[in-house]
C-alpha cells in the first residue's frame, strides 16, 4: 500500500499567519492555486486557506483584507496526515473531512500536500472514484 509521502507533492509553500489576506491572495495568484497552508513562526502548520475563505468569511464579512490576516481566518484543528502513513488513511480523511488538499507533516514539520489529483495519479481507479464521490456527495 502506498503511503502518503509517496503520493504527496513536495515542496509546498505556505501563507505566513501573519500575512493579510491580500498578500495570501497574491501568493495564490502566482502560484495558480486555490488553497494553501497557513504556517506560523515556528514553521509549524496553523491551517489551511482556501481563496474561498477569502471570500467568504472575510469579504463577504466586511472585513479588510488589508488589515485581516491568514491567522485570522485559521479556525478549528487542521486536518493532516503523517508522512508515513498509508493510502487508506489518506483517502478516509479526505473522505471524512470533505477535503480536497490534505497536509502532510513529518517531525511536526510541513513537508508536502497531497491533492485530488496526487491521489488519482497514485492510487487505482476504483480508490480515486470512491473519493471522488465522498467529496462530491452532502
């Protein structure tokens, strides 16, 4: 069985928790993706932020997104897996979670993401189209 440091895409970069939400959507921009890891300090994983969060929860709030940070928007505990764990937990997180990009942290440290399409270059057709179907269902 594969595992998730064997799916994953390295090198990830992460929003600063201090970072306002229009440096994070600039981030977002050059990079040409639609969520990204919110880091602290310490180099430890705080969150994620989707440019849905920005949105949503923050422009459709009336808040500034000069002055509001990714920290700010960090809610909840994370859901992430181990570097070393295996395929099927990946895939029942994702399921679980409803999640379409999981973290993927070694010695509490981020070390990759693994995305809809990490799973399905990875894993067989029958595991990708019951996914699939758990994050497209209520």
């Amino acid at each position: 069985m594969a595992t998730a440091r064997q799916l994953m895409t390295r090198g990830v970069d992460c929003v600063g928790e201090g970072d306002t939400l229009l440096q994070a959507a600039e981030m977002m921009r050059q990079l040409g993706v639609g969520a990204m890891p919110i880091c602290g300090a310490d180099d430890r994983l705080k969150g994620m932020l989707t440019d849905r969060d920005i949105v949503v929860k923050a422009l459709g709030a009336g808040k500034d997104p000069a002055r509001t940070t990714a920290g700010d928007l960090a809610q909840g505990d994370v859901v992430y897996v181990d570097a070393d764990d295996d395929a099927q937990l990946v895939l029942r997180k994702m399921s679980e979670h409803k999640v379409r990009r999981l973290p993927v942290i070694e010695d509490h440290r981020l070390v990759g993401m693994i995305a809809q399409a990490d799973v399905a270059r990875g894993l067989p057709d029958p595991q990708v189209g019951d996914l699939l179907e758990a994050l497209s269902s209520d």
